[in-house]
C-alpha cells in the first residue's frame, strides 16, 4: 500500500468514529438508564443499610453510561446545523470541564476553611465528578444552543 491509501483509509476510520451517533430512539434508553440511577441513589442513602460502597458505584457508572448514550444519541431531525451545535457544546463541555477540575479543589478549600474553621487539604476531584459535569454540561448546552438557533 502507498502512503496515500493509508492516509485516505485512517482518514475514513476518524470520520466514522467522530461521525458515530446512535438512534434517536436510545435517547429515551438514556433517560430511562439515569432517572434509574438517580432513583437508586436516593434508595441507597435513606433506605439501604449496611456497606452498600459497591451499589454506588456502580449506580455511578450506570448514571454516566446513560448520559453518555443521551449524548451520543442523534436527534429525530439531524441536519448539519445539529452536528453542528453538537460539536461546539461538546467543546464547552470540554473548557468548562477542565476550568471546573482545576479551580473546584481550591473553592472546596476555601469554604471548608470558611466553615471549619481551620485549614484542611486540597482534595482533588474524582472522575465521577468531572464525567458527571462535563456530561451534563455538554447535554445542557446542546439542547440550549438547539432551541436559540
């Protein structure tokens, strides 16, 4: 093979792969996957006793998983104005994320220090969080540019 046909060949696999977008219909799959998630949230803190430190993990993995499939879901009219809209909320998602991860330890360390008193350790943030956020974020910002449009 030339080195032609290599680069149009890896060219198409990255287009199919930033180009990739489920059903419309698994837009109500995700809903459904994290408004169980959030349910069993609650379940687990004010009903389940004991160690249940597994059942929340994986309800949070569950959670993001059903985000992650709202974003990734197409809409029920995709035109290039909505992969459009699609692609910069994703690049929002991303700045805010990264803003969020690197000035939320030092707001935690001030309020904590506010409240208590005394000065504790700056804590990083978990995975979760930054998913979460970014997550929710990017589902926030599509459906808010797809409305303004």
């Amino acid at each position: 093979m030339n080195t032609q046909k290599l680069i149009e060949c890896e060219q198409k696999r990255f287009g199919k792969l930033i180009n990739y977008r489920l059903h419309a219909k698994f837009m109500k799959v995700g809903i459904a996957i994290a408004v169980v998630s959030i349910v069993l949230m609650f379940v687990r803190t004010y009903v389940l006793d004991g160690d249940t430190e597994w059942l929340k993990l994986l309800v949070q993995k569950t959670l993001l998983i059903g985000l992650l499939i709202m974003s990734i879901s197409k809409d029920k009219e995709e035109d290039e104005m909505t992969i459009s809209l699609r692609s910069q909320s994703y690049a929002i998602a991303f700045v805010i994320g990264v803003v969020y991860a690197l000035i939320m330890p030092y707001v935690e360390f001030g309020v904590g220090s506010v409240v208590k008193s005394n000065a504790s350790e700056l804590k990083n943030l978990g995975d979760f969080q930054v998913l979460l956020f970014m997550l929710m974020i990017q589902l926030l910002f599509f459906h808010n540019l797809k409305r303004f449009r």
